[in-house]
C-alpha cells in the first residue's frame, strides 16, 4: 500500500501544453456549436467534443515514444493503453456520429428543417403557465384555450406511441406530422 | 481460489446474447427462427444469472480474466452479489418484455402492420441491448464499463428510432445528443483517472485513489458522477428522459425503462461504494434525491399522458435509489439494491401495461380515455397491482423498498436525513395521487366523461355530445365493441412481470438478506479487491 503508482505516474506524466490548449480549443468550440438549434451544427459540435477528448488521451498518455511492441524497452515506448482506449473511443465516436447524420437527414426529410424542435408538451404546460392556468387534467375547462393546432400536435405526439396499434383514425401516418412540423417551424421566429 | 468446480460463466451474460444477434441476424428471413434464437438466449442467460446469484452468495465474487495477458492488464469482468442480483433482475425483464414485443408483433402482422415492430432490426439490437446491460453490470474495469455503456446506448439509439416517425426522430435526437454528451464525459472522467493513478482496473483504483490528493479524488469522482447521473436520468440532468422515451414503442419503452436508467444507478453504486468510500458527498447526493424526488412527481402530477406520467415518476423514483446511496451506511445501500430490484420489475411491468391501454384506448392521453376498467378488467387489475404497488401501498414490495430506505434514513438520524425521509413520505403520496388520477380518469370513469372525447366529436361534427364510440373514430376509444381484443401473449407477459413485481414480496425476506450481505460487501471493499487482484500486483 505504498505510494508507489502515483509517484511513477507523477514521473513519467508531463502534460504537453500544446495538447492540451488543442483539446480546450476543440472541446469549446464543439460546445458553442452543440448550443445551436439545427441538428448539423449540433453534429459538428459532437465531433470536435470527441475529437477534443481524443487529444486528451494523447496528453495522459505522457511522454512521446516508440511504437509499444512487445520486446522494446519499456522506457522507451509510449504508453500504450491510453491509445488503445482512445482507437476504441474513436470507433464508438464515428458509429454514433454516422448514426447522428442519418438521423438529422431524417429530420430534414420530415420536418423539412434540421431545427432541433421545441417538444409540444413542454410549450404546451409554459404556455399554461404563462396564463396562470391550472393543468388539463385539473381543470377540463382549460381544453378552451388550446388552439387547434397545438391540439393537432398534441395527436402528433400522443399519436406517435400509438401509430402501429391504431393505424387509420387517431393519427395521421408518415407524412401529415410532417406538414404539421414544417408550418410550426416556418412560422417560428429564429 | 481461483479453482471452481462449477465453469466460470461470467462471460455468459454478454457472449450468449452477442451470438444470438449475430445468429438473428443471420436469420433475418425467418421470424420464426429469430424469435426461438431471443427467447432461448435469454432464457438462458436468466438461468446463468441465477447461478452466479448462488455462486457468489456461496463462494463469493467471481472473476474472469480475458485475453490471457498478466493480471493487472487485461479486461476483468467480475460478479459479486451485486452485479449478479442485478443481471437475474435484468435477465428476467428483458425476456418478459421480449414475450410482450413477440406478441405485439405477431398481432400487428396480423393486421398487416409491420411499421410499428421491424422485426428483422428488432431482435439482433434488442439483444445486443441486454448485451450491453450484461457488460456494464459484470464490467471490472472502468474502460469497458464505458464500452457496456456504449453497446447498450447504441441499441437504445435504434431502438428509440425504430420505424422513422416525425416524434421518434424527434425524440431520438434529444436522446443520442445528451447520450454523446454524457459519454463524452465519461471518457474524459477515465482519461482522468488514467492520469491521475495509471489504471483503470475498478479493484486497483479502489487502492490507489485512497492515495491521491483529496482534491484530485474529487475531481474525479465529481467527473464520474456527472456522467453516470445523466445516464441515470437525475434531477439537474433528468430533463431528456420523459422527452425521449414516450414515443418509442411500447416494450421499447418498458424495458428502457427499467433497465437502462437503474444501469447509470448501478455505477453510482459501485462508484461509490469502491472508489470513493472516504468521501460519501453525502450532502450533494441527498440533495440530488430530494429534487429529483420532488420534482420528478410533480411533473407526474401536471402531466396529462399515461407515458409521460409514468415517465416522470420513473424519474422521481430514481431519487429513492440515490437517498439510500447518499446515506453511505450498509443499511442504506442495502435499500438502494432492493429497491432497484423492486423498481426494475414494477416500472417494466406499468409501461407494459401502457402498452396494452394504448392498444385498447387507441391513445394514451388521458383527456381522451375512459372506461378501460369495463373494456378489459383483468388490464384494469393489473395496472391496479401495479400502481399500487409503485407508490407503496404496505403489502407490496414498493412498501417495503421505500420502508427500508426510510429506516436507513431514520438510523442516520441527521436533519437533512430526516427531510429526506419526509421528501420519501411525501413523494410516495404523490404517486398515488397521480398514478389514482389515471385510475379514475382512463379506467374507472365512463368515456362520455372524457373532456376531449366530447369535444373532438364536436370539433369534427361528427355528432351530438353524448358519444357514440363507434360512430367517433377520431377519438378511438371504443367501450362496448370492442374490435381489438388484447392478444393473449402481449397479456400473459404483462401479468408475469406484475406477477413478478409482486413475487418480491413473498422472497422479500431472503432477498433483503441478500441486499444486506450484497451492501456489507460493498462496504467492507475487500472480498472484491482480493478476488480481483491476485496478491502480488495489490499495490
């Protein structure tokens, strides 16, 4: 139980500034990018996150050296299992990111925007708020002051749980969501 | 120690559902084939995971180490009481929901239908998801528990977006970002750790963190915490659950539900219990509870969707689990682990249920349901049970989950304690409040008393005010004709998991003990580091 692991850390770990002042860069400007609205940017932004922690592994991993084979002398390699965890983080990284494209393509293709949408339950309960009235469930005479459109989007969202058990009546399938979303969207002052 | 007569089945839990993805994979053609693939991996993995409950409440925690490279650097995959407990919960919820899916899509295919259940992506991600489950809970190092975390959410990503609807795009694009995010942090946590103490073996760290500066070891476990508490869906970082999981199918929903939030709890459990003993975070922890508890209901109570509801309270309760983590006593562990158990099958089974109003009712929106109990009264019973059974009603497990957290609570007897116990009283009622609310609204009350049954038929014309139900498709709420009967297999599975929430009870005895022994082990650290490490690498 002696210190012995951290002081050979302590050794061996000397930060590169330079990785580090890159991974800053990165991670900060992935963020910046991840506040936007539309989906793309967000992407961006989960890239240059990613690409920012990748850098990070560089720095643990210390000091610089010669390819990790078995058989070299251990002082002279570099750390190898930081890269191994970072290969592994990257692979992850470009599966959820190519999974991130096709959903925003996705969205692109339904709602004919990437503008990451406000979620209708949650304006719908602001709005309530807003007016100081109590919640639907509390008060059926609240059903009064929600507009039809927010109604029709109510069916989108209660209706998209549903839409394999209940194909025909209580939601439109597919396409008409859709119209929905993009009027909503157009209307919506950036 | 490292000789038993019973094979090593750790590994069991992960390879056997990765074979069988890759074997469901293979026969995309043959639905039938898959479906038998599912139902026997899973069927044995719950067999493997109630051997290991045995094996490591016999003979201790279990180890394996891959790859054949010396100890210290390979992947260890490891089951104590814990994990194991964990897996035989997991096991048998994912198999039941697989039941259910089975059903819906056999009935959907009946109606021709095949949008809401593909099955061909179905069962391969869906057992790669328990895969994934498997991998966090038998993970022994952090890395890997990174990579169990990775293969479920990946599954989940699909999951959530099976089929391509607007509102699952929707939903699921909230849910992968605030995942990325989440595990982004996560690997800057590990990189940390890495940096600070060379290793990133859960056994070694639980060594040599004790050496850091307090400071650093802060840093680090504050780092950790962040990322699992996301996963965990608790509170300052709980906003993205009831958003993204209420549009996803239902037993898509319901084994989410129950598995993938209590997996983030998991970590913060074994986190720390191992790595940071010395420093519970008591105040910050109990005071992440009691907002996640308050909060979490109230937005139950102002909700007006039977999923975002149960959405909500799954939120809620996850504080429960995090009171009795915060306490940092065996007592209060102890109730964390039982009422993960308790919660794992009783949440499955209520999103289950949802499942099946939806199926009945045509929606779930309670403004627009009405009269389920005289449609379907054995679904009436069971969402009965169960929502009894949530908010704590004393015969049944969720009493004596909550009881035992509120005595750990009770028995560390500090005010902020004490107002977590008052937090626990009163949340519970608040679930009872909400979850009686959808009683009486969707099950009890006729549907002409439906505030938005009426006014849709009047919105459409469709005729005067006393409803028609069959006259009034748009509502879709249909009492007396009842076109869709509730297939038989989607109910048989949905009463197995109440059934099983309630089983708890009767094995509450035994099971507690379990917990018991589970949170002394936790506690006292060394049964796992010794297993773990062989004894000339323990520095």
């Amino acid at each position: 139980m002696t210190t012995v692991a951290p002081t050979l850390i302590e050794s061996t770990l000397q930060p590169n500034l330079t990785l580090v002042l890159v991974t800053v860069f990165l991670v900060a400007t992935g963020t910046a990018l991840a506040l936007d609205r539309s989906l793309v940017r967000v992407l961006l932004g989960m890239v240059l996150i990613g690409n920012g922690v990748a850098v990070l592994y560089l720095v643990i991993s210390g000091r610089a050296g010669r390819a990790p084979f078995v058989g070299e002398d251990p002082a002279a390699i570099s750390d190898p299992l930081p890269q191994a965890m970072v290969l592994t983080a990257i692979v992850i990284s470009l599966a959820t990111i190519g999974f991130l494209l096709a959903l925003s393509y996705r969205l692109w293709q339904v709602s004919g925007t990437d503008d990451v949408p406000d979620d209708a339950e949650d304006a719908r309960i602001q709005r309530l708020a807003l007016e100081d009235q109590t919640s639907s469930t509390y008060d059926p005479s609240e059903a009064s002051t929600t507009t039809s459109d927010e109604l029709a989007e109510e069916g989108v969202v209660s209706g998209a749980g549903s839409s394999g058990t209940e194909p025909s009546a209580t939601e439109p399938s597919g396409t008409e969501p859709s119209g929905t979303m993009t009027a909503r969207a157009g209307g919506d002052p950036r | 120690m490292t000789d038993f007569p019973v094979p090593n089945l750790v590994p069991l839990p992960v390879l056997l559902p990765l074979l069988g993805a890759a074997l469901t994979l293979a026969f995309r053609r043959s639905p039938r084939l898959q479906r038998s693939v599912s139902i026997v991996v899973l069927a044995a993995v719950v067999t493997v995971a109630a051997v290991l409950v045995w094996q490591t409440d016999a003979r201790g925690p279990q180890v394996l180490w891959l790859g054949a490279w010396q100890e210290p650097l390979g992947i260890s995959l490891v089951a104590d009481r814990l994990s194991a407990l964990m897996l035989l919960v997991s096991g048998i919820v994912t198999l039941l929901v697989l039941v259910f899916a089975i059903g819906q899509g056999q009935a959907d295919s009946d109606e021709e239908n095949e949008s809401e259940t593909p099955l061909t992506i179905f069962h391969p991600t869906y057992l790669v998801l328990s895969a994934g489950v498997s991998n966090a809970f038998l993970a022994g190092d952090l890395f890997n528990l990174f990579v169990g975390f990775e293969i479920l959410l990946f599954s989940s990503y699909v999951l959530i977006t099976v089929g391509g609807a607007a509102s699952r795009i929707h939903a699921g694009t909230t849910y992968v970002v605030v995942s990325l995010l989440s595990s982004a942090l996560f690997l800057v946590g590990i990189a940390a750790v890495y940096a600070a103490t060379g290793t990133v073996n859960l056994a070694q760290l639980a060594i040599r963190i004790g050496d850091l500066a307090p400071g650093v070891a802060l840093v680090l476990q504050l780092c950790l915490l962040t990322a699992f508490a996301i996963k965990a869906a608790i509170f300052p970082m709980s906003a993205w659950l009831p958003d993204s999981y209420p549009t996803a199918p239902a037993p898509v929903t319901a084994v989410f539900a129950g598995l993938l939030t209590k997996v983030g709890v998991y970590a913060i459990i074994r986190v720390q219990t191992l790595l940071f003993p010395d420093s519970p975070l008591q105040g910050l922890l109990m005071w992440a509870a009691l907002l996640t508890m308050v909060i979490g209901i109230l937005g139950a109570v102002s909700q007006s969707g039977l999923k975002r509801i149960l959405s909500f309270t799954l939120v809620s309760h996850i504080g429960y689990m995090i009171f009795g983590i915060a306490l940092a006593t065996p007592h209060g562990t102890a109730g964390a682990i039982f009422y993960v158990a308790h919660h794992i099958t009783i949440q499955t089974a209520l999103f289950l249920i949802t499942g099946l109003v939806e199926r009945l009712g045509g929606t779930t929106s309670l403004d627009r349901l009405g009269g389920l109990a005289v449609a379907s009264p054995v679904l009436a019973t069971l969402f009965f049970v169960s929502a009894m059974n949530l908010s704590g009603i004393p015969p049944m497990s969720g009493f004596l989950a909550k009881i035992g957290l509120l005595h750990a609570g009770i028995e560390v007897g500090t005010p902020l304690a004490w107002l977590l116990v008052v937090g626990g009283i009163v949340t519970s009622l608040l679930t009872l409040y909400a979850l009686a609310k959808v009683w009486s609204q969707a099950f009890w009350r006729t549907l002409a008393d439906a505030p938005h049954s009426t006014e849709t038929v009047a919105a459409l014309g469709a005729g005067t005010l006393d409803v028609d139900p069959a006259a009034d498709p748009a509502t879709a709420v249909v009492v007396d004709t009842a076109p869709r009967t509730l297939p038989r297999t989607m109910l048989g599975a949905t009463a197995a998991m109440t059934a099983v929430g309630l089983a708890i009870t009767l094995v509450a005895g035994p099971l507690f003990a379990y917990t018991q022994r589970a949170a002394s082990d936790l506690a006292a650290r060394d049964p796992y580091i010794t297993t773990v490490l062989p004894q000339d690498v323990r520095r």
